[in-house]
C-alpha cells in the first residue's frame, strides 16, 4: 500500500515573510510507496505528518462514521497556523507524507501497512504525527513505536488521552475498541508502561478495567481526578511520577473524545463530562517537555458531526504545541 500525496490547496500561504505560516514551511512529498522511499526523504529530529481517512473500525465499533473526513479536516487549520512565538530559529522540517487511503486490504492490512511507514520514519529519527481516521490506527503508533523502542534498549511507554480504554478482546474482529488490547497482547511480556488519562466510569466495563490493571496498566479517572479538586496536571504528576523521572521515549495517543462535547463535538461519540483544553494543554505540555516524546496521534475526529469546526481546529492545535513544545524546532 502507498502514501497518497495531499492536496497542496491545504499549504496554506499569504506569500508574506513578515507573517509565515505552517503551509510556507511544510514539505509535501509525491506518491510514497515504500517505507525506504519514505526513509529516504525524511531526516532526523524532522516531524513527519500522515493522515489515515478511514473509519471501519468506528462503524464496526457502533460509533458515528465521519472520521474518514478528518486529516483533511485538520490540516486545514494546522497549516494556517503561525510558528509558535518562541519558535526563533529556521530549523524546523515538516513533511507531509499524505494519506494511507484505504483502498486496498482488510483494515488489519492497513494497519500493518500503517505500522511499517511510522516505523521507517522512527528509525530515521524523525518524529511521527498520525491524523485518523478512527482509533483502531492506535495501534498502529503503538506497534511501531514499541518496535522501535525495544530495537533502540528502551521500556515503551504508552500514554492514552481517552475516554474510553479501548482494551477489548479481537474476537469479534478488529475495532476502534481494540488498539490496546491488541497492543498489551503482542509487547506486555517484553515489559512496557502504559497510562490511560481521562477515562469516564460510564464508558467502560469493570472486566476490561481489570484486565488491564491486571497487565500493569495505570488508568486515571476522569471523576477521581475531579474529585481531588486539584489541577490536571497537579494529579497526573502525582499518579505518574515515576514515569517523568527522564526523558525516555514515549507515544502519546489522542482519542479526542476525551474532551467534553462543548468544545468537541465533532467525534464519533461525545459527552458533555470530559477534559476542557486549558487543563489539556498543562497536562500535555507537562508531558511532552519532560519526556522525549516521538510519536503522536490524534484520532476521531469526524468533520460532519462537528460544529465551527472546532473539534478539528482542537486536534490541529494539539498537533502544534506538539511540534513546538517537543525541543526540536526551536
């Protein structure tokens, strides 16, 4: 399967060097067919964007279709967006590797193709952003930055921003329900870390909660948290301090439902509890400049059932504090 280039219209430009914008700065690369094409363009500590605008695995999961729609949907703003404020040197490389269109395959098909194209650009260096599509592309992220990490003497750590723990069994076919289970199932006995920030009670079963605290997982509850009347990142810090300890490698994974419906509507299944983007960015800002965090996924997005655009606006917010926040491009 091959990376189809993205549409050039998104670069956005207002042809001003006194007002540059992301679309001035992004390379966007022709049809990838192999991960050695993709690992020859690529370059070290260099940000690597590709969309997935395929939604199965929501539909198989019951969830609301749409996602298909949202790595167009998100870079439009990502590529309207100014370099951060602090962003003074012209070191930053972007590079827009398109979309894994699923035209080809089963989505387990997909997925292992997807695995192979993160990993090329992880093993060149480069940090990888992916841009569902739903969140069985999870696992995606996860498989090759786990591969990646024991490849290179690192304990892989995992970090979901979720509502849900999207931890169940495959017996029923691959979903968006499945990413971690999958995951936990294939690297858990070579040893991982692996926390779940966000998680909403009436989202999820006690049987897949004990499973994965069975396996070593942390999960944070989106009403213990809350509870404690603390900041976000006050208690995550506390939750998980041994983790922040260096600056090992980690994968952080956005399913965007973990934002409440006031400022996320536009997901395959939203609710008016969840995180708010103030205490979202503390938190993620926390994480990421403490941690050397190579991978990044947002998923879920789903363009029509969104309202002003903001569901894909947050994601495309996300995506630059990420770029800017990570120590690379400054």
């Amino acid at each position: 399967m091959k990376l189809t280039p993205t549409d050039r219209e998104l670069f956005f430009s207002r042809q001003d060097p006194q007002d540059p914008r992301l679309g001035d700065r992004v390379r966007g690369l022709g049809v990838v067919s192999t991960p050695d094409e993709l690992s020859k363009v690529v370059t070290k500590n260099s940000y690597v964007l590709c969309g997935y605008p395929d939604d199965e695995g929501i539909r198989v999961n019951g969830g609301r279709p749409g996602a298909a729609q949202a790595p167009r949907a998100i870079r439009r703003p990502l590529y309207k967006m100014t370099p951060a404020l602090s962003f003074t040197s012209g070191s930053l490389e972007l590079f827009d590797a398109g979309d894994l269109l699923p035209t080809g395959g089963d989505l387990a098909a997909r997925h292992a193709a997807a695995v192979t194209f993160a990993r090329a650009a992880l093993d060149k260096g480069a940090r990888w952003i992916a841009l569902g599509g739903g969140h069985d592309y999870g696992f995606s992220e996860a498989d090759a930055y786990c591969e990646w990490a024991l490849a290179n003497g690192h304990r892989p750590l995992i970090i979901n921003f979720d509502a849900h723990l999207d931890v169940r069994s495959t017996e029923k076919g691959l979903s968006s329900g499945t990413p971690f289970f999958r995951m936990i199932e294939k690297h858990h006995a070579r040893g991982l870390d692996f926390v779940e920030i966000g998680i909403q009670s009436q989202c999820n079963s006690r049987a897949h909660v004990d499973w994965l605290q069975e396996r070593g997982g942390r999960i944070i509850l989106l009403d213990d948290w809350l509870a404690s009347g603390e900041a976000l990142e006050t208690y995550v810090t506390r939750e998980i301090e041994d983790l922040l300890i260096r600056p090992r490698p980690a994968f952080i994974s956005v399913d965007i439902d973990a934002f409440s419906s006031a400022v996320a509507p536009g997901c395959s299944q939203s609710w008016a509890t969840g995180l708010m983007p103030r205490e979202f960015f503390a938190t993620f800002e926390l994480i990421v400049t403490r941690l050397d965090v190579r991978a990044l996924g947002l998923y879920e997005v789903s363009p029509p059932l969104d309202q002003d655009d903001r569901t894909s606006k947050l994601a495309a917010q996300i995506a630059h504090r990420y770029i800017f926040a990570t120590g690379t491009s400054k």
